[in-house]
C-alpha cells in the first residue's frame, strides 16, 4: 500500500504539467510540455495517453491516473464539457484513457484539483468545512463540507467567481453574464483597471509606475512601491474580494477559507481591504469562526490534487 504512486496532469491553456506523488503527497517527479490548444482534442490527448503509459512503464508503481482541466467538466462520465481555454466543448476526455491505460483514471476541474491538494496536505488539513479559492485570471473554488468535496448535480458545483455582484451592469464576464465576482477581483480586473488609471494619469500628466504591457506583478511591484493609482487599484478589488469572501462565509460557515492561485501573491495589498469588507458585511457568528489563510503548496497544488483524484477514487 506505501508503495503505491499515482500520477497527475494538470492541463492548462499554455502548459500540460505531469507529476508523480506517493500517499503521502510527496512529488516525486515532475514534467511539463507546451497545450498548443490549436492542435484540437484529439492530437492533445493522443499526446497525453501516450505520455502516460510511457510513466507508467518507467514506474510500475502508479496504480492510478488523475487529471485536471480549466473548465466545467462531467467527473462521473469523464467529459469535458466546456473548456474555453481549450476550445474543447463536450468532449469524451476519458473514453481512449479507459480502454489504453490498464490502471483507473479520474477527471475533475483544475481549481478542484488544487483545492483537493490543499484540504489533503495544505492549507486546509484537518478541516471539516473549507473553501479553497484560486484568485487567479479568474475565480475559482472548491468547497469541502463536512470533509467532501462538493460536487453538485454534475460537478459544476464551486463557480463562486460567478456570483453576481453588481447586477444589470459591470464588465462582460467569460460566463456571458455581466458583473460577476470574477470580473471585479481577479487578475483580469486589476490588470483592467491599472490601465485605465495608467491611461487617466497619462492624460492628466500624473506621474505613476505603471506601463504596458501590464500584468499582475507589475501592479502589485508599483503599489508596493507606494504608486496611488495602483494602490487604489488594490484597494478597490480589494473590498470586492471581501463582499464575495462574506457572501460565502455566510452560506457555507466555514471554518477556513484558503486563498490561493497568482494574484493571492499580492497578500496583504488585497487581503487588507478584503478582510475590512468581509467584517463589515459578513454575519456575526459565521465570521467568528472562520480564518483567511494563504494557500501552501504553490503551483504544484493542481498537479498534487490532480493525482489524489485516485486516491480518493479508491477509498469511496
Ligand atoms: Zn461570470
């Protein structure tokens, strides 16, 4: 049994990453390749199984194979069913890896994933109920109740960066609806935002750090710089971040609530404003139970949880 090694692929847009962990979590080998999402489904997951039995003959202990991808996906019957990054809408992901590969495979969405990673040997070990949100391009979570996963009706169950915040009006969100959690907290608003401060200040002839092409560590190296329009840029997604954090401390009552994910990397410049929001706004006995930690195991928590999808495949 302590043995027993299971292997992991988190796709992503631009990279496919594969790692190898024991039972215990220990990631024992890692490689990556470029998506190229261009090249179709097919081609990619030809590519995948290939590079699959090709670990699985180096290693004759991998008794499983999970893998994640950015996307709603179907975990029961194996489909993708809309992965934009991809390009890939209801595809049969698992059918060629269930009739090529002799071990079982899993399929669950990246941010589950990481967030599985993290409730097992991370942030949220040892806990009942706990949200592990990935603050990233988007928003994503996954929500553990009484110890599972929530699932949902068909494994959807977690979008909380699609919860509407400002209603009929607000940005244009990749879910088609407007509004959004995502588009007012995320990369994507900061990023969207510095811009328009950038191009404000330009036309005011006000001095600032900023300058394109931005990206989320920019924004985040000028306001810690002291740059005003970055920091305002903070400070608004900021307090959006906390009136999500407070909607879903009073739905859920969770005892942590675990940020991770690129733009959780900018700590206290959005969790300040964050943590203020959410006290404001959240209820009284909810907010006293529950704690705002930062993630623990980084990038690798995709391709950690990605492979635990077959360990939790064999204890249920
Ligand atoms: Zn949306």
């Amino acid at each position: 049994m302590g043995k027993e090694h299971y292997l992991g692929i988190d796709v992503g847009g631009s990279t496919i990453v594969y790692g190898v962990i024991t039972a215990e979590g220990l990631l024992i080998k890692e490689k990556s390749s470029s998506t190229n999402p261009e090249r179709g489904a097919s081609v990619i997951l030809n590519e995948i199984l290939r590079t699959c039995e090709a670990l699985i003959e180096e290693d004759s202990s991998i008794v499983g194979v999970g893998m994640g991808l950015p996307g709603t996906v179907d975990p029961q019957r194996g489909i993708a069913r809309d992965c934009p990054n991809l390009h890939w809408l209801n595809i049969d992901v698992l059918a060629p890896f269930r009739t090529g590969l002799r071990v079982p495979v899993y399929l669950e969405n990246d941010v589950r994933c990481m967030a599985l990673a993290e409730h097992t040997f991370g942030a949220a070990r040892g806990t009942e109920n706990a949200i592990c949100i990935a603050l990233g391009t988007g928003i994503g979570s996954g929500i553990f109740v009484r110890g599972d996963l929530l699932r949902g009706t068909s494994g959807a169950a977690g979008e909380v960066g699609h919860m509407t915040l400002i209603p009929g009006g607000g940005e244009q969100c990749s879910c088609r609806n407007s509004g959004c959690w995502e588009t007012l907290a995320s990369a994507s608003a900061i990023i969207r935002n510095a811009r328009l401060g950038m191009e404000r200040a330009g036309r005011m002839g006000i001095p600032t750090l900023l300058k394109d092409p931005l990206d989320g560590k920019k924004v985040t190296h000028a306001a810690l710089k002291g740059d005003s329009i970055a920091l305002a840029v903070f400070e608004e997604a900021g307090k959006y971040l906390g009136i999500g954090l407070a909607n879903l401390v009073n739905l859920f009552n969770p005892e942590c609530i675990v940020i991770g994910g690129g733009m959780s990397l900018a700590g206290d410049l959005l969790f300040s404003p964050a943590k203020n929001e959410m006290l404001k706004r959240g209820m009284p006995n909810p907010l006293q139970d529950v704690r705002i930690v930062s993630a623990e195991l980084g990038c690798s928590a995709g391709v950690i949880g990605a492979a635990l999808l077959c360990l939790l495949g064999t204890i249920k």
